[in-house]
C-alpha cells in the first residue's frame, strides 16, 4: 500500500498514520518528524528549518521534496508507505508523481482527516502545553491553519479528480477515528 494522509495541522495525521501503517504493514514517513529530529540534532538543516516552523510557515520544495526523495530511496519503502505531511504544495504532488514514475508505481489511496478549525487550535494548544512543542504558538498554529488552506487543501481536488481521496472525519477518539478510516481503506 502506498498511501498520504492529509488533513490540516492537529487533525490527528501522526496519530492514525501509526496505526494505518501498521495494519498495511509499511513505514509511517513524517516530514514533520524527519524536520524535528534535525532540529534537535542541531543540524544546519535543522537551524534552517526551525526559523521557518517558529514563525508558523511551511519549509519550502526544495528542501522537502530532497528529504522525501532520499527517504523513499530506503529499502522499508519496497512494498510501500505511508507519507504524513507531503505532498503540501502543487510542485511536491509534482514532485512525487515524477518519483514514483521512476519507481514505476503510483500512489493507492490518499487519505484526509477533516476537521474545524477552531477545535484544531484548541488541540494544538492542548498539545504545545503537554509535549513543549514551540512552534506551537496560538498565532503560529492560525497561520499554519491559513497556509493549509490556501496551499494543501486544492490538493484534494487532484486526488479527488484521480479518484484516490479518502474523506474521513478526524474530530472524536482515536479508536473511533481509526474505526472509520478503516471502513473505507481497502482492507
């Protein structure tokens, strides 16, 4: 199974992606986690990254679509995966066509968690109190949910229009979300 999940910040992507990943037996492949863990090492990737993230803006194509591209080049890739966090712009779905054309594959499924806003922003902060997030800033969190909107969400209509978008609430437990993702993946 080669699979996205999309959604807009604190819909629960990270959350459910273990899980869906799991079940199909394929790795979860965060971008936001891949960035994370170079900031955390210091790293002049990680430096550049974290600058952009605090001020609540989307690291660019360039960076993001060299991160992805050496990921997918893992052999736990092989069989499939599942990407949370890319593609976010016009040029990444692009870019990832052109990767998995080389890879001769195409993309199973493209899984969406819809939620409002003003419960996501509440999460978020929810979130920034318990794990320390920094980025997650009330302003910082609203412009993330502005950048979603305006830059990620027409990819929906993409995948809607190749017939490969899977609409599932993401507000409720988790159990219950995952229930409902799995009522419309194939099994």
């Amino acid at each position: 199974m080669r699979m996205l999940i999309m959604g807009p910040p604190g819909a629960g992507k990270g959350t459910q992606a273990k899980g869906v990943a799991a079940h199909y037996g394929v790795p979860a492949i965060s971008t936001g986690d891949i960035f994370r863990a170079n900031i955390s090492q210091g790293t002049e990737l990680g430096r550049q990254v974290q600058q952009i993230m605090a001020s609540g803006g989307y690291v660019g194509d360039d960076i993001t679509n060299a991160i992805v591209a050496d990921r997918l080049a893992e052999e736990d890739t092989r069989n499939g995966f599942l990407l949370d966090g890319y593609p976010r712009t016009l040029g990444q779905v692009a870019a990832l066509d052109g990767l998995l054309a080389e890879q001769q594959t195409a993309l199973d499924a493209v899984l969406v968690l819809t939620a409002d806003t003003d419960e996501l922003v509440a999460r978020l902060l929810r979130r920034a109190e318990t794990e320390g997030r920094e980025d997650d800033t009330e302003e910082a969190i609203r412009v993330r949910q502005k950048v979603y909107a305006e830059e990620t969400a027409p990819l929906l209509d993409v995948y809607r229009e190749r017939g490969l978008l899977v609409e599932v609430d993401g507000l409720g437990a988790v159990g219950e979300v995952a229930d409902r993702i799995f009522e419309q993946l194939p099994r």
